[in-house]
C-alpha cells in the first residue's frame, strides 16, 4: 500500500473565494443545505474572538492508525488552502496535532478540518489566524504512515467533498461550497444578508414579528 497523490483541482481565482468573505455558514447553508458538513465537526480554537475559515480545500483521506497522507499533504498545500481530512469519523487515534500542524500554519495553510480526532489542542487550538475544526480531541497519538490518498474527492461527515471546493467555517459549523456554487450563488447569498438585515431594521422599528416574518 502507498500514498496516492493526485494533480490539485483547478484553483477558484482569489476574487471569486473573496466575494464570499462576509457571508456566515448559516446562510450559506440555507442556501444548499446539502453542503453542510456535519455539526458534530467542531471548532477547537479557543478564544471568544470572531472566527473565520475561508479557502480552498486540500482533500486527505487516511484510514487511523495510518496517518501518511496527513504527512505528504506537508510537502504539497498550497498556501491558502484548508486542508480537510476524512478519516471516517475514526476518533481512537489523532491523525494531527501541533507538530504537523503549526508547519502547515507556517507555510500559509488557513485551517484544518478533521472527520477525526486531533491532538496537542492547546497549542493547536491556540492559533487565532488557523482554525481547526474536529470531530473529536483524543490524545492518542498514530501508528503508522504508509497509506491514503491526497486531492481525491473525499466524504467529511456526510458531505462529498472535492479537491478545490470553497471551505467557509465560522463558529456555527463548516460549509463546502463546489465552485459552480462560488461562482453562481454569491448574489443569492447577498440577497438572503438584506432580507435578514431587512428583518432587524423591521423589529428595531416597532413593527410585529407576526408583521415582519408574514405569518
């Protein structure tokens, strides 16, 4: 057994991830709930400071014990990439913890996602500028590093998810976002902020809820 690694997608171009920069997960959600990944991956960075994740994603997918795709992603994120590891929601074993990530967040990597476990979170949940989210924190360290694949289309907690898709994660969760949704669905989400800016202009002013929401 070996690692596979695949050529990286076609890159969303900077301008189109950027477009989407202010738009929270729940809207995004609401949008297409089917790129919802699985509310029990959550964030582990501390802090009650404004979290954001936002990038391409870095698929990896590994089978714990095994951690070996998690150690070549090293040598092949690119900067701004989130790099999103399904280990199939196996949380006996840490496939990463401060060591592997804190280079990743060195090189200019922008978070983790793990349908896993991490490890080390005091140092690894302490980096405001590299969010991780997990599905659990477990101690226990891996045991080998010989296996997995690299940008292939993964499944991270119920959710198909492809090399190049947009990652958006903020307090709420972590969304997916293909690129015909990046480049097709951002006025959409634009629209969905002013109507709900909308709603609060609406009860700041007096007007009922019943009014408001059109019961």
């Amino acid at each position: 057994m070996s690692v596979t690694i695949n050529s990286p997608a076609v890159a969303l171009t900077r301008t189109e991830i950027e477009a989407w920069k202010d738009i929270p997960v729940s809207v995004a959600v609401d949008l297409e709930p089917s790129r919802q990944i699985d509310y029990a991956i959550r964030p582990r960075t501390k802090g009650s400071a404004t979290l954001r994740l936002m990038g391409r994603a870095m698929t990896v997918a590994v089978t714990p014990p095994d951690f070996g795709a998690v150690v070549h992603a090293l040598d092949h994120v690119q900067s701004g990439d989130v790099v999103v590891i399904a280990a199939g929601g196996d949380t006996d074993f840490a496939v990463i913890g401060d060591i592997l990530g804190g280079h990743l967040r060195n090189i200019g990597c922008a978070g983790l996602v793990v349908d896993g476990a991490v490890r080390d979170i005091e140092t690894l949940g302490g980096w405001a500028n590299f969010p991780v989210f997990s599905r659990a924190i477990n101690p226990r360290g891996p045991k080998g590093a010989a296996d997995g694949e690299i940008n292939g289309t993964i499944t991270v907690g119920s959710c198909v998810v492809s090399p190049g898709d947009l990652i958006i994660g903020d307090r709420d969760g972590v969304v997916a976002l293909s690129p015909d949704m990046v480049r097709n669905r951002i006025g959409d989400a634009r629209a969905k902020l002013r109507t709900e800016s909308g709603w609060i202009e609406d009860l700041k002013s007096g007007k009922t809820a019943v009014a408001v929401f059109g019961l």
